[in-house]
C-alpha cells in the first residue's frame, strides 16, 4: 500500500506482502463493472454465479472480498463455524516479522470463521464493513 495506498488505514492490519494485492482490488472494486470483478477474482468459488453475486449487498461487499483475497493468499485462516481455532492456530503463519502480534477474528455474517495475526498494538476495528475483534 506505501504512499500509494487506498486505504492506508488497513496497512497497520495487513502485512506488506499483501498491500499489492490488496491495493489492486481496491482499484478494481471501483473502477471496474460487477461483471469484470466476478470474472477477474473467480468469485463463482463464493457465489455460484452471477446473478447471485449481483443480488449481494454492493455496499457491504469490499470487506468480505479482501478477506477472500487474504484467505487466498493464506494471510487469513479461514474455518468452518463448528472448528476451534484452538486446533489450527500452530499452522497459522505471521507475516509481521518480528513486531509482536495478537490473534483477531474477522466478524462475517456466515458459517465460517476467520482469522489473522496483526500487530500487538493494532487498533483498527474494521475491514470495511466487517468488524474486526
């Protein structure tokens, strides 16, 4: 993201080797029609098809596909909603380095968890639309 960032907010929650990315969406996100961000981010994976992502709420939908872009690219880790983080948080990788981390959970309105070491002393409390504990 660096001074080229669209949301310079999310850097402080999202290691460097992700700001790319990221960034890349953000711009697509808003430049680009439904059908082109369907298509370029293989979202039939989310959504099953088309029509279906049409009808997803457009205002709260950028969160929900950064997360998917992180999950992706194994920055989060992403359970279904009767596992226990417990049980995969040693496969969890940070990508802070040395800064010390915390472990946050990503609030989605679904069956599935996710999850992401930030640093210690993150304070940001959303992803766009979804709320970040």
């Amino acid at each position: 993201m660096g001074n080229d960032a669209e949301s310079p907010e999310l850097e402080k929650i999202i290691a460097p080797k992700f700001h790319k990315a990221v960034n890349q969406l953000i711009v697509d996100f808003k430049t680009l029609g439904d059908k082109a961000i369907f298509e370029k981010y293989n979202l039939v994976q989310i959504w099953g098809d088309f029509e279906s992502y049409e009808e997803y709420d457009k205002e709260n939908v950028l969160g929900f596909l950064i997360l998917n872009i992180l999950v992706r690219e194994q920055y989060v880790m992403q359970l279904d909603w009767k596992e226990n983080i417990r049980d995969f948080k040693q496969y969890m990788k940070s990508y802070w380095g040395k800064t010390k981390t915390k472990l946050v959970s990503f609030k989605v309105d679904n069956d599935q968890q996710y999850f992401a070491f930030v640093p210690k002393d993150c304070d940001v409390k959303n992803l766009y639309e979804i709320e970040i504990k």
